[in-house]
C-alpha cells in the first residue's frame, strides 16, 4: 500500500510526497516552542461567520486540454482521444470524462487563462502555492500558513490542517513554524489519525497528573525566567492537551460517522475519503485544508492513467464534495480551489503523454461567495496560451484572500523587519 502511494505522488523529477515531509509528520507536538508560542488570534466581524477554504491539489501538473478545457474541434494531435460533454450551464464544456463535474457546473467556475512562466515542478508548485516566485532569500508562506496566522485554534484543532501531508512550499516560510500544517494522514484505508489520541500506555488521567506536575515545576522556576517565556510553555502544552483530549477533534477526524453510501458517493480511495475529511474538518471550526493527489505527472500514457485512475477518482470526489457542501449549507461559507502547479503540453508526445507547459493551465473556484456556471478567460484554438484575459498566480492569491475576507494590503515582516504584503495581485473580479 505504502509503494502503491509513493508511486501515485512521484514526479518526473524523482519527488515524492513523502519527501516533504519531516520526518515522523509535521504536527503540533513537534513544533519549537518559541514559533508556537506566536499563534495570533484573529476575531471575526460582529455577526459575520469566518469563511473556510478546501485547496484540492493536483501534484504534477493536471492537463487543461483534458479536463477543464477541451478543445473538441482541434485536431487529434492536440485534441487527444476524449470528447468534451455539455454541462448543466449552457454553453459550457469539460471533458467527457468528469460527467458528474459537468452536472455540477452551476456551483463553480473555470479560469482557463492561468499562465505562469514557471516550469519545473518546484518553482511552479511553490508559485502557485504562495503568489510568490522563488527568492533565494526568502521563503514565502503558503496560503494557508497565512489563513493560520490570521486565524485562532477552535475547538481544539488547529486552523491549518494537509490531507494526508503537507505540500511541498505549502508551508509557513518566513512566519515560522507555528503555522505550518498540521498532517492528517492518509484517509484512505484503516483510518486513526496521529495525535489526536494518547500514545500507547498513556491514559487521560496520567496525562492530567504530568500536566498538573508540569504546572508546578513551572511555578517553582518563575523566579529570574521572563514571564512571556513561562506564559508561552503554558501556550504550548494547553493546545497540545486540548488536542489529545478534545472530544470535537475527535468527532471531526471519525469518518465512520458518515453514512456508507455517502463515503461510497466520495470514492473509497485517498482522494475521496481526503474530501469527505476536508468537509467535516470544516464543519468543526478549521479555516484551511489541503487535500492533495499527485499522479498527474503524464509524460506518457497520458490517457490511459486519466481515463481509468485520476479523472474518475476527480469526478467522484470533487462533485461530491461541491454537493456535500451545498446539503450542508455550508459552501456558501466553504472556498473549494482546484489546481496543480501548471498545465501541459497541447501537442501529444510520441509516448501518448504530455509535458510540461505552465503557458496556461485552468483553475476550478467555487463556494465562499465565488460565483459558480462561468468561465473566465480563454486559450487560443490550441490552448497553447491565453487568448484574453490572462491571469496570474498573484492573481489566484488574490483572489482566494480576498474570498477568505483577508486584507491583500497587509504587511507582515520577516524576522529581520523586512515588510511583505500579503498578496501582490489583483482578485479575479468575474468571480467575487
């Protein structure tokens, strides 16, 4: 099971998921004390409920042509051998292969003219992820690293949560550590995520008496330590209690609570369970969720991997989630992003693939007052690059800021004072 994964995550480059990963998992019991002790706390507007967001992350670099925008009166070179199906919005096409997508089309829209001159998949996977192009001298934040620090811990979860680990660039950067994600695992089996439950030998009780021991050794050693110091360890240890022994945090990671049929609805693979998770953990309070499925990296063989494992394994999951979301009522307050880190090449290769091509790639937005049955932009007859209205990486940022009700203007600083505004671009003003 675990080769089987690390060969879905794997991309040309040699990068797995798992090489993104800290040893052991990221997770809050593994953070430095002095970056924990950081996490801000951000209050809504009187009356005005916070809005989530699902990212939905395609690793490798998903074909537009054979997706989300097909070009059906190209030739077969570019074209390839799927067919593009009418969606419930007249006028709107994707491919034959997300048929359950197309009947959902009136809750998202598509922008098909995404350009980016990033290439590989690092530097691209780390644009798209921040709004930021690679600096040597700086790490830039991920989008929700960013949510994180301008959120606070409900319900004892963290605000920030990867499914099943974090994305490479995906992290807190210059913020530091306190808002890096939280790892849920893989949901996709036998599921029981990591830390929400005592280690083996450790009940509640003695967790309580080492707690209880802890205080007291504190306020034996108050004397001649800074009290922000004593105050921030106090911090540290309460969100790691709640976490282990909130009731809501293990409410929020119980699939089984969720009826048969619907974990069938999602598809009972990493990808749809990952869905499911997503939606409960932001039914319980969390404002970010990662969900990410590599695989999409089809330097050959493009159609027969997308026809038979990544499209109907998308279809299922992601059309389930928008209408999950809707019978919830919950994606009015829910922005669900789909994307990878470019699109690829409109000409087939001699090995029936595709290749790198970050020219023009689509974006799916929906949910968080996103307006849905559209499209924005457009490639030209080869989907080679926008034909009008390009939009940039800084502009997906923008635009999922914006959506989250976060002020693109603000500056944060780096640890040498240096300020850095939140986003560089313009929201995508179609859709808001």
């Amino acid at each position: 099971m675990e080769e089987h994964l690390s060969e879905a995550y794997r991309t040309c480059d040699g990068v797995t998921r798992r090489d993104f990963l800290k040893v052991g998992m990221l997770t809050f019991l593994g953070l430095s004390l002095p970056d924990f002790f950081r996490m801000q706390t951000a209050l809504a507007a009187p009356g005005a409920k916070e809005k989530s967001c699902i990212l939905l992350w395609m690793g490798g670099g998903p074909s537009h042509v054979d997706t989300f925008d097909p070009k059906p009166a190209a030739g077969m070179e570019i074209r390839g051998p799927f067919t593009a199906v009418p969606t419930n919005v007249p006028g709107i096409q994707i491919s034959e292969h997300l048929p359950l997508l197309a009947q959902q089309m009136d809750k998202f829209s598509i922008v098909r003219s995404v350009t980016s001159p990033e290439g590989s998949h690092e530097r691209a996977t780390h644009y798209m992820l921040t709004g930021y192009r690679v600096l040597p001298t700086l790490e830039y934040p991920g989008y929700g690293s960013v949510v994180a620090h301008e959120s606070s811990f409900k319900n004892g979860l963290p605000p920030y949560i990867a499914i099943p680990g974090v994305i490479g660039d995906g992290e807190a950067g210059y913020l530091g550590a306190t808002y890096n994600p939280f790892s849920a695992g893989d949901p996709g089996g036998s599921y029981s995520v990591r830390d929400v439950n005592p280690p083996n030998g450790l009940t509640v009780d003695r967790m309580e008496r080492r707690r209880t021991f802890l205080k007291a050794v504190d306020q034996f050693q108050r004397t001649g330590r800074p009290a922000d110091a004593v105050a921030s360890m106090d911090t540290f240890y309460t969100r790691a209690y709640d976490l282990i022994t909130s009731p809501e945090a293990k409410k929020a990671f119980n699939l089984n609570a969720e009826p048969a049929a619907l974990r069938d609805a999602y598809g009972r693979n990493s990808f749809g369970q990952g869905c499911l998770l997503a939606r409960r953990l932001v039914e319980s309070g969390v404002r970010f969720v990662t969900v990410s499925r590599g695989g999409w990296d089809t330097h050959s063989n493009n159609f027969n991997t997308l026809k038979d494992q990544r499209l109907p394994e998308l279809d299922r999951g992601y059309a389930t989630l928008l209408k999950d979301l809707h019978d919830h009522g919950m994606l009015e307050n829910t922005l669900v992003v789909w994307m990878g880190e470019f699109g690829r090449t409109p000409m087939v290769n001699k090995t029936a693939g595709r290749d790198h091509w970050p020219k023009a790639m689509s974006v799916c937005m929906s949910g968080g007052g996103v307006k849905g049955g559209q499209v924005v932009g457009a490639t030209d007859d080869k989907a080679e690059a926008p034909k009008d209205r390009p939009v940039t990486p800084e502009d997906i940022a923008a635009t999922i800021y914006a959506t989250l009700g976060l002020d693109i203007h603000k500056q944060f600083h780096t640890a040498s004072g240096r300020p850095v505004a939140i986003a560089q671009g313009e929201a995508i003003r179609e859709l808001l």
